[in-house]
C-alpha cells in the first residue's frame, strides 16, 4: 500500500510517497475502504505544518475527506457490507491507498454521484451547513455576504444559503471566481483585493458590499456575513452587516484578525464561532440530522461540490500547493485509485 506521508514539520515538498505499507485491517466497528478519492481542505496544509490545533504523531498521511468501496468488515459492524460506496471523514490518513475507519464516520454515497464529489463534500457542506442554519440560523428572505465565495467552504455556503432561501452575495479576489461563485447560484458578486493592506482599499470594500446588499434587497444592508478569511478582510466586511446582523467567524486563510468591538455595540450584532469538529463530536445525532438534509439535497440535486482541480495520486503535494496559494477554486480533489 502506498501514503503520502508526512516525516517532518513543513510544507507540502516535504511529504513522502511512502511504499509498502502493511494493509490496514478492520477492528471491531470499523470498515477498511478502498480510497478512490481525497479532497484536500486547509487543515491538511496546516497540519504537516504543525500549526493545526490537532497534531497526529509522525508519520502520518494528510486527508480528512475521502470516497472510495468498502473492502473488509470488522465485528459489530451492521448497514455496510464490503463493495459499498462511501464517503467518509478521518482525523488524517486520507492521502493513502487503503483506510481502516469506524463504519459509524461512513455514509452512503448516493447513485449518480461520482467518487470526487462524494469525498468533496462532507467538511465543507457540513460547516457552511452547521454556520448557516445552527449558528447564524439563516432565514428565508435574508441576505447573506460570503467572502471566499470560490474556495471550498465558500462556494458551499453559496450553494447551501440558496437552498435555504437566502439571498446571496458572493464576494471574491478576481472576476474570475467571482464569474464561478455567480454560475453557482450567487445573486449578486463583489470583487475585492487579493491583498487589502490600503486603508482606502478597505473603506471602498464595505461600500461594495453595502451597494450589493442595496441592489437586492429593500433592507440594503447584510443579515448574515459567512467569513472562512479573516486578516484585513474581516473590519471592513463587518462593517456592512446590519441590524443585529450574525458574523460567522469560519476561518483565518487571510490571517487572524482584531475586530474593534464597539461595531458589535452600534449594530447589536452577534460574533459567531464555527468549530464544526468539535460540534460533531459534542453532538453527533444532531450533526447526523443536518447530514441528512445535505445528502437529501446532495442526492436532489440542490447542491453539488464543484471540483476545481482533479490530481492523481503521484501529484498529491501540488494540491496541497495550491491551496497554500490560495489558487484553490472549489474544492482540490486527488484521485487516488
């Protein structure tokens, strides 16, 4: 069996194809999967880092989503059988050939869907899903500001704030991806920096978004702000949001920020945190419930991962790459086997 493996602290050049790895076998509760497909998300980039709040003991392998078939059974194991399609979530390991992992962390994949958007979909739908409807408990008729609209969390909250009736501005770093975030159900795109280090650049962005929010909707101004960035991006987001208006706090790709808290007075607003790992080990039929309405929608066709680039197995590293770039549009895929 053959893993990207991670030796030493660094960035994505310092991962190793480790070959010949012992097969895992299936303890008791677990499945071993046959991975097809790894989609790649920030944490992994972090991780190999250590600058991830989890630090596996070395080596390990990179990979927190994956798809791929059933291959062996462990005792106690009920509703899985070996041949079954499934998309699963792992602390690491999904950047190898062969996965040992608690049938209980497994879901069927639905027909119709292939491997890449099956392993796409379960951290970033099942984040922006928790964000959205547990902690800013998006309505239908609000309006919701997106930055980081073309990445993988982004475009999920784009395509999840328009299943629940929201009306949605994607805001994005070029046209381009603003261009993606649009085909993929936004109403209405704000372009922004790549870099925000100009004040002035900064004052023209909360306008932005505030002429966005006017332009569809009578309030004009943003009900909910979904903010997987951070860095200089986040003051001058928050600025635009409303009365009472919900920020999620999602992410840092942008760097961590330092919010004047005196806005939160003048708006009455609410900061909100998004740790969905720790909801979901906190809550997990709950967390059951809302990955039942992301399947029903997944397997409806309401909301569908868009793959930005697909890599095999050899290249896995320039994934990883790319994200540190943030040239990541939509989620990062490896096909594995």
């Amino acid at each position: 069996m053959r893993a990207w493996r991670s030796h030493q602290t660094g960035g994505p050049d310092t991962l190793v194809l480790d070959m010949d790895l012992a097969p895992p076998v299936a303890g008791p509760g677990q499945v071993v999967v046959a991975v097809s497909a790894t989609a790649l998300n920030y944490p992994d980039l972090l991780v190999i880092q250590d600058l991830y709040q989890a630090r596996p003991p070395r080596p390990f392998a990179p990979g927190l989503e994956i798809a791929g078939r059933v291959t062996a059974v462990g005792d106690g194991v009920q509703g899985l059988a070996a041949g079954d399609r499934v998309i699963g979530v792992v602390p690491h390991g999904g950047l190898s050939e062969q996965l040992a992992i608690p049938a209980s962390d497994c879901l069927p994949l639905p027909e119709g869907v292939d491997d890449a958007a099956g392993a796409a979909l379960r951290l970033t739908y099942g984040t922006s899903h928790y964000a959205l409807r547990d902690r800013a408990k998006l309505a239908a008729g609000e309006t919701l500001v997106v930055l980081g609209a073309a990445g993988g969390v982004g475009l999920a909250a784009v395509q999840l704030g328009k299943a629940m009736g929201a009306t949605v501005i994607a805001a994005a770093s070029s046209p381009e991806k603003a261009a993606i975030a649009k085909d993929n159900g936004a109403d209405a795109v704000v372009v922004y920096p790549a870099r925000l280090d100009d004040p002035a650049a900064a004052k023209a962005l909360t306008a932005d978004i505030r002429a966005a929010c006017q332009a569809v909707s009578s309030k004009g101004e943003a009900d909910v702000i979904y903010d997987p960035m951070g860095g200089a991006y986040a003051e001058p987001a928050f600025r635009a949001l409303g009365w009472r208006g919900r920020y999620l706090v999602v992410g840092f790709t942008a760097g961590i920020p330092k919010l004047p808290l005196n806005l939160t007075l003048l708006k009455d607003a609410a900061v909100l945190g998004v740790f969905y790992g720790e909801f979901t080990r906190r809550d997990p039929a709950l967390n059951q419930t809302y990955l039942r309405e992301i399947m029903g929608w997944l397997a409806d066709g309401t909301i569908r991962p868009h793959i930005g680039l697909r890599l095999p197995f050899d290249r896995a590293p320039e994934g990883l790459t790319a994200l540190g770039a943030r040239q990541a549009v939509g989620k990062i895929v490896v096909e594995v086997g």
